[in-house]
C-alpha cells in the first residue's frame, strides 16, 4: 500500500539500510514492526511514559526503552513545529528586521518592508 513518508525519514532508512543490507523499504518496516513492539510491549511503563511527556516528571526517571519511545515522540513533535514554522512572514508580521546567511555564506539583513 503506498504511504507518503517524510524525506529525512527515508534519507535515514536509505543509510541505515544499507548497512544492514536492507532497502529503505525494508529499513522502514523493520522500524514500524520495532515501534509496534515497543509500544505493545508489558516491560514499558506507558503511564510513566505519559507523565514524562506531560512535564509532570523526570526524564531521568525512565529505564532505556521508555527513554527511547519519549525522544522518538520529542522528534516527532519538534519536527511538526519547525515544519509549522516561518519566522519570515512572523518577523516582516511585526516590523522587525533580521539577518540570515544566503546561499554563498554571505550575512543579509533583511527588513520587514
């Protein structure tokens, strides 16, 4: 069935793949099957995993496979934000001017106007 998946997603299955000597298809299979594991998994606390999620506590407090599903739900959360990002059009919005490197390496100041 085709899915549409993100292209550092598949750019990062493409190589880990190949060091496994599976295609990026098989790569990302191997992942879900391993994701459905964990999460379906008795050994991880998921209610221990949602308080950590929710700020309510430590980090620290997991064991390595709880660890390992928060930083994939932190990726997957930062990812979504940065994709809903465009400081440009939110910097020229309220007035102020800002600086970025263009594709040559040199410093731009850009304006609002």
């Amino acid at each position: 069935m085709p899915t549409r998946i993100d292209g550092d997603l598949f750019e990062a299955a493409k190589a880990s793949g190949a060091l496994m000597s599976r295609s990026a298809a098989q790569q990302l299979s191997h992942w879900a099957r391993l994701g459905r594991e964990l999460e379906a998994s008795r050994t991880i606390n998921h209610k221990d995993i949602e308080r950590v999620l929710a700020g309510k506590a430590p980090y620290d407090s997991l064991a390595d496979p709880e660890q390992a599903v928060v930083r994939s739900e932190w990726d997957e959360r930062v990812e979504s934000a940065l994709a809903g990002l465009d400081l440009q059009a939110e910097l020229t919005k309220s007035g102020q001017s800002w600086s970025e490197v263009d594709a040559e390496g040199n410093l731009v100041r850009r304006t609002a106007d």
